[in-house]
C-alpha cells in the first residue's frame, strides 16, 4: 500500500510519500504552498490512502485536502511523532566529529524535521499502529 502522509504545521507542513516501507519522497513546504505539492504527488504517486497528523493546524488542512484531494483522508495520532522522528533524522545524518560523543537523545537536528514527522506516521500506519 502506499500513502502520503501530512504532518500539519502553523507554518509549514511536512510531507511524505512512503510505498510498502520504502519512503518514496518527504519534503517539508510552506504552509502556503503545501496544497500544490500534495496535489502533484497525488498525480504522481496515486497513494491509496491520505494520512494528516491530528494535532496543530490539522482541522484547516483536513478541510483544504479534502476539498481538493479526492482519495480517502484518515486523520492519525501524531503524538511523539517529533521525538521520533530526531531519531530517523539522525539516522540519515548520522553526527560527526565531536558529535559522535554526545547522546543522541541531547542532540536536536540543525534543520526541521516535520518531513521525517510525516514519514514516522505513516510508517505507524502501515503497520498497523494507528486506527
């Protein structure tokens, strides 16, 4: 199954496409500009399903998506999502230098990380951790 999945922001919104595990594409856009891109994955990738994170900004971007979008729209739980998703980052970038020496869990990305948000969350429903 694939799904596109929309970590909601006030600013700014996170988004991943991930197909049967493998994360096809994760951006983060402007929360003016988000609609757009959603709209070019869903023409590109066709997911079966749209994820949007419950929490902040949610209510508005539930309402743009499913105005525009015409594929089924599930709102998840996105509680712990951040965390965990520092986790996947340092994954990627992995620290260096004197970086190494401090945990991981005292560490915070030099970037945002609400793409690997949106990634983590629809990981959570792929496997069937999410209603």
């Amino acid at each position: 199954m694939k799904v596109l999945a929309i970590d909601p922001g006030r600013s700014k919104c996170g988004i991943a496409v991930v197909d049967l595990g493998v994360v096809v594409f994760r951006q983060i856009a402007k929360r003016a500009e988000y609609l757009e891109l959603v709209k070019r994955l869903v023409q590109e990738h066709q997911p079966q399903q749209i994820l949007i994170g419950g929490s902040t900004g949610s209510k508005e971007v539930i309402s743009e998506v499913g105005r525009e979008i015409p594929q089924k729209v599930t709102v998840v739980d996105e509680r712990h999502t951040t965390e965990r998703a520092r986790g996947r980052y340092f994954q990627d970038h992995p620290p260096r230098g004197l970086w190494k020496l401090v945990p991981l869990g005292l560490q915070v990305p030099p970037v945002p990380v609400d793409d690997y948000a949106a990634v983590v969350m629809a990981e959570d429903f792929l496997k069937g951790e999410q209603p």
